[in-house]
C-alpha cells in the first residue's frame, strides 16, 4: 500500500490528460465594435485578464489568441463578460501603462468591473460613470512612512480611492459623500455601488453578476490501517465541494459529515479489581461546515490534500463484566469537542465521474484510515 499512491501519481504523466478547461460560445468585440461569435476558451479570471483564445465558428476551429490591447472586450454565453481599460501614467497611481481586460460584475449608472492581480488581497476595480463617461481606477490602497516635525514616523495609508470614487459616484447636481469608516474591499465598494445605483434604476438597467458555481459529491467508506490504542474502526463519509472556476481549477471548498464506528481489539482490564473487565462501542458523528481541497489542475489521476472545521458528536456504549458476565450496562453522549480533519488522496478519472483512495488521520481512537469511494 505504500508503494501504491506514488505509482499513480507517476502514472498520470503517462496517460495523456483530461483538460480542465474547454471551449464554450461567446464573443469577442473588435476594436471596431464589431461582434464576431464563437467559442472562447474557459479560464480563470486572472489569466483571462491577459489575453483570451478564440475560435470562430466551431469548438474545433483554428484558434487566435487576442490580448488586451487588440480587443474592446469579450463574453461567454453564460453572462460572464470582460472589458477593456488601460491604466497608468496618466492616473495618480504613476505606474507603468498596463492594458488589461476586467471582468463586468454590476451594471447601471455606475458600471463597475473588477480585475484579479497577483500580491494584494483585494483585487482592482474600474469605474464607468455612463452619465459622462468618465472611467476610474481603484486599487489597494498602500502604506507609505511618514516622518512627523519631532522626528516621530508612522505608517499611514493612502486613500487615493475614496476620491476618485466619490467622483465617480458625484455629478454637477449633488456631491458623493463615502461613509466615514468606508474601506477598500470589493464587498464594500459593490455595496455603495448598488446603493448609488438603486436611486438611478428608471434610467438605468441595474444587473449583477453572479459566479455559476460547480458542486460534486463525494462518497467515502474506510477503515482503519494503522490503529491508536487497540482500536478497530470503521468511517463512512459524504461531502459537497464547491468549485467556482472563475477563481482558482486548484481550490475547492466542502461541507460534509461523517461517522465512525470504533471498539477495542479486546476488552480491558479493571485497574482495580482483576476479575472485572471492560468492554464498549463509540460512535463518532462529524458535522464540517467548512473545508478546503487542493488538487491537481487536471489529469487521469489528480492528487489532492484536504483540510475541514468542525465539531465532534462522540457517543458511547459500555458495559462491565465479571467472570465473562456482564454485571453493567451505560450509553451516553460522552463528549462534544471541535473536530480537525485532514488527509491525501487521489482522483482516478472515470468518464465524468471519479474513484477516490485516500489516507486520513481520524483521532486517538481511529488512528489511519485508508479511504475508498466515489466522486459524482
């Protein structure tokens, strides 16, 4: 068995790939402002915002790939659509003129677009004031030291971006006001959009975009390999994972639960009375709200690590005996504590669907289990 998960791993350099990714209608929009259809290939944000590859008309046609600066923008078929903006030099930022293409996530009066980059926590937003016309670029804001007359320093972030949206959200009519506590963040900023945006919503069209979200099931059964304690145990296990392929083809998030039947090898003995032993049954129930998988991006044989959080329902049946006769019987619900679990794994692809082996610690009382299943 130790031999077993390297074999496969090696394996999957040996079977040619199953791709992730695929082609799916869409557009591309010409610097012309023409709309030619066709198929685009699926990707995730961030790399969308460099350049896109098209076909035109068939899935298997010839492919050209556009970058920033030879396209207007482009959509897919399921809403999800990118623009061109340029940024740099003439902005406050002072930074190098990049072209990119960002991701359209509201539309209204104020359309606002979003572009994912490497090394900051939040990502780029642009403005479009369709009144006038006028574009804006936020970004995380940085910290820059400052030296006070007394020779005292002390860090102080720039907030460029509440000017150059309260400009975006102010007109000749009336002056845009930012709570004082706003922060950058791309949870708060579309929520004063939608909010400046809802007072326009007879004149302009208000939408926003949603992510479509994959979901598959996985279905486990295992048994402990390598015991804790003397403890035979047996663990079934059903979990959903989300994948939002928009952001990452390498991280899932799952929620789930399991439950693990555990006894010991034998029953034990009485620490004070040599006659009495002790024998009994555990039950685990393992609710996990929250968890995280990081897999290969594709491949016939996909390894991956997993970690969830949650919280451990542990019951129990126990029961005493004197010259093999059984003089006691208690059940209880003996503990309720925070659960961590954690584990490897692989994903051997089977049409759509996938065969799931994987090692997994379990606690004092499980020890190693080695996990069979399937994942649909």
């Amino acid at each position: 068995m130790k031999f077993l998960f390297p074999h496969l791993i090696i394996l999957n350099f040996l079977i040619p790939s199953a791709l992730a990714q695929e082609f799916i209608p869409g557009h591309i929009l010409t610097l012309e402002g023409d709309t030619v259809k066709g198929f685009l290939l699926n990707g995730i944000d961030k790399e969308l915002s460099l350049k896109t590859i098209f076909r035109e008309g068939s899935a298997d046609g010839p492919e050209k790939i556009y970058f920033p600066t030879d396209l207007l923008g482009f959509g897919f078929s399921s809403g999800r659509a990118f623009r061109q903006f340029t940024f740099g030099e003439s902005d406050l930022s002072k930074t190098p003129k990049n072209t990119v293409f960002a991701k359209e996530v509201i539309t209204g009066r104020v359309a606002q677009y979003v572009l994912e980059r490497g090394g900051v926590p939040q990502p780029d937003i642009f403005l479009i004031q369709n009144k006038t016309g006028e574009e804006y670029h936020l970004a995380q804001p940085s910290t820059v030291l400052i030296t006070a007359p007394n020779g005292k320093k002390y860090r102080h972030e720039t907030e460029v971006y509440r000017g150059l949206m309260q400009l975006a959200l102010s007109d000749d009519q009336q002056n845009y006001i930012l709570p004082e506590k706003f922060k950058y963040g791309l949870k708060t900023i579309s929520k004063e959009i939608l909010k400046y945006n809802q007072s326009f919503q007879n004149d302009y069209m208000i939408s926003v975009y949603k992510p479509i979200y994959q979901y598959n099931y996985n279905f486990t059964a295992g048994y402990s390999i390598i015991r804790f304690n003397e403890m035979i145990a047996y663990i079934i296990s059903f979990y959903r994972h989300r994948h939002n392929l928009e952001k990452s083809r390498k991280w899932t998030t799952f929620k789930g639960i399991s439950f693990k039947y555990a006894y010991p090898e034998k029953p034990w003995g009485d620490r004070f009375d040599p006659d009495k032993f002790h024998d009994g049954q555990y039950f685990y129930l393992s609710i996990l709200p929250i968890g995280y998988n990081f897999h290969s991006e594709s491949g016939f044989i996909r390894p991956y690590a997993f970690l969830g959080f949650g919280i451990d329902l542990v019951f129990y049946n126990s029961k005493t005996l004197v010259n093999n006769e059984v003089v006691e019987r208690k059940s209880s619900l003996s503990e309720i504590f925070p659960a961590i679990i954690l584990g490897t794994g692989i994903k051997m692809k089977i049409g759509s669907d996938y065969f799931i082996a994987e090692l997994a610690p379990k606690g004092i009382y499980g020890g190693i289990f080695l996990n069979i299943g399937y994942s649909f």
